[in-house]
C-alpha cells in the first residue's frame, strides 16, 4: 500500500496540516520538522497526490488578529495599519480582544482555531510567563494552531517565534538620558507591567540611564502596570516628592499621570518634567505639550500583517524578528525650569 500523508505526519508526530503545508510551501514549518518530513518522505518513498495538493491549496484568506487592549489608541493605529495591508490583499481579518486576561486570551485562542485561518497576528496579553514560570498553556495553546504565526510589540520568553518589535531599552534610556540631560537628577518612573518582557525592558532602560549617571536609586521606582489606574495612583504619590521628573513606560501610565497633574492644578514642566512611551494625539488639540519616545503604530501593524504574508506564501522556515527604533519628540515637558537642587 502507497503511503499517504497520514502516514508521514504519524510517523513524525505532526499533523497531516502541517505536512501539507510543508509540500506545498503554503506557510510556516519550523527548518527541525521540515527535516523530519523530509527524512520521512525519502524513507517511505511517498509521492504526493497532484489532486490531494491541488485541493490543499484552497486555503482561507482571514488571518486572525488578537490585541490586549482594544481601547488603547495604540492598538487602534496598529489595527488600521494591519487593515490597510489586508484590504490591498483581499483578505478578511477575524480579531480578539483580550484585556490583557490570561483566561480571555485562551479562549480567544480557542475561537480562532474553530475558524479557518490562514495566519495569526498576536500581542500576548502575558508574555508567555504566569508567577514567573512559563505558562505551558499558552505555549500549547499557540503552538495548536498549526498556521504561521506573527508576534506583534510584545515578545514573549523562552520560546521563538517570528515578530515585529521595538527596541524598548534603547527607547527607553534615550528619553531617561534627555531627563538628565535637562540637569534633572531625582528621575521617577512608574514601571510598566513585569511581567511582560516590553515592562522589563523599559525599566531596564531606565535603570541604564540612572546608574550611568550615577543617579540610580531603587526608591525613584514606583511599580505600576501599564494601566491610566497606577498611573493616576502612583503620580499622586511622587506629587507628594521632592522628584523633578518622571519617565512614563506607556500611554496609558502617562495619561494617569496627566490626570493627577491637573487634579492637583499642577502643570508640565513647572511642576513635574514629564517623558513618555508613546504618543497621545488628543493632547496636542488640549494644548499639552508631552515630549515622547515615539513610535508608529501603524507602521507596526504594517510590518507585521508583510511579515505573515510572507510565511503563508513562500513557507519560510527562518525565525524573523524585525525591530525597530523609535524616537524621541521634544516638545518641551522635559526641561527643567527650577535649576535649584
């Protein structure tokens, strides 16, 4: 009896997708299974059917979207950037959003796998990590889809997979540097979520900066986690400092920053020198003039959705991360008008 696919994907513990995708170079096989099917096909002479792969080829044109925060302008701009390439490609986009909830992410895990897509676009709402450990669910729970999947802003530990990303420590030293270049020396930050390898990164950035200034001190880190809640909280308790200056990780931390500010009629940079990670648009229309490390979000989501297309249609074997740098946008909230120490 001739071997099937059935028969290759058993004998190298994969699915018959996965094979099919390989012979007919229709989307992502890691280069450790395309070996093994190579291997398979040789020893058990198998000869595909031209039917079977004429059939398989038929696949779908929806890619699936998963972003943590639907309500974050940031993802906003992403996902606009991500439709533009889809509608030039005729491709339909099937999106979830997860709230930046472990559970909420699995199950939007287990929606898209019962639709037909061809590829997946992820913003991990953990990092792949839950108290510290890997978070093997996740893992599996990506690993199941079986399509070619692109990581997008967020990476996660331990595991690789293709992404578009930021240079988040460079980002973030070159906005703390601008602080200390302004003569500040007591420099805040509220630290983004550590559990995510972008809120390590950012605080790692930070912490550069500071020591190679010799300004370094653990109590200027207030923890926080991305959200306008610790943002609007831990400012108010920096309002009560001696601090000078603050480098916001997120558009959301800076937003809860800007609302303790006004609360206590206090103003940027009279009362507080201000950096922030990411753009707010609506501020420049209310006259707030924040200095950022900026970065286009819609560029991303561009970058990404090219990069997915690319592994669906030539099957790349390679893991490619692309990063980006962003920059830094003086608009004068970082200056430091009282010199006096």
């Amino acid at each position: 009896m001739k071997p099937t696919i059935r028969d290759i994907a058993t004998a190298c513990g994969v699915s018959k997708t996965t094979v099919s995708r390989f012979l007919n170079k229709s989307g992502y096989v890691s280069k450790e299974v395309a070996d093994k099917i190579t291997a398979k096909i040789e020893e058990l002479n198998y000869i595909p059917s031209s039917t079977a792969r004429n059939l398989s080829l038929r696949r779908s044109n929806v890619i699936g979207l998963i972003v943590p925060e639907v309500n974050n302008p940031f993802f906003g701009q992403i996902f606009k950037g991500i439709s533009k390439i889809a509608d030039q490609e005729q491709m339909s986009i099937l999106y979830c959003d997860t709230d930046n909830n472990r559970d909420k992410e699995l199950r939007a895990f287990e929606t898209l796998r019962g639709h037909n897509i061809c590829g997946l676009i992820v913003t991990p709402a953990t990092g792949g990590l839950i108290n510290g450990q890997v978070d093997e669910e996740f893992i599996k729970g990506l690993k199941a889809f079986d399509v070619p999947i692109v990581l997008l802003d967020r990476d996660v530990e331990h595991v690789s997979w293709p992404g578009v990303f930021t240079d988040n420590v460079k980002g973030a030293y070159d906005a703390t540097k601008l602080l200390i270049d302004q003569g500040h020396k007591k420099i805040a930050t509220i630290s983004g979520d550590q559990g995510l390898l972008i809120g390590k990164q950012r605080l790692l950035g930070y912490e550069k900066a500071m020591k190679e200034a010799g300004l370094y001190d653990e109590s200027l880190i207030y923890e926080g986690n991305f959200s306008i809640e610790m943002g609007y909280k831990r400012s108010l308790e920096i309002l009560k400092t001696d601090i000078t200056a603050v480098f916001s990780p997120n558009n959301l931390t800076s937003m809860g920053l800007l609302k303790a500010l006004q609360e206590k009629s206090l103003t940027m940079p009279e009362d507080l020198a201000v950096v922030g990670f990411d753009d707010i648009e609506l501020l420049s229309l209310l006259g707030l003039n924040l200095t950022v490390v900026q970065r286009n979000p819609g560029v991303l989501g561009q970058k990404a959705i090219q990069l997915l297309l690319s592994l669906i249609k030539d099957g790349q074997v390679e893991i490619e991360k692309i990063i980006l740098e962003a920059q830094i946008v003086t608009r004068g909230s970082e200056k430091r008008i009282n010199m006096a120490d």
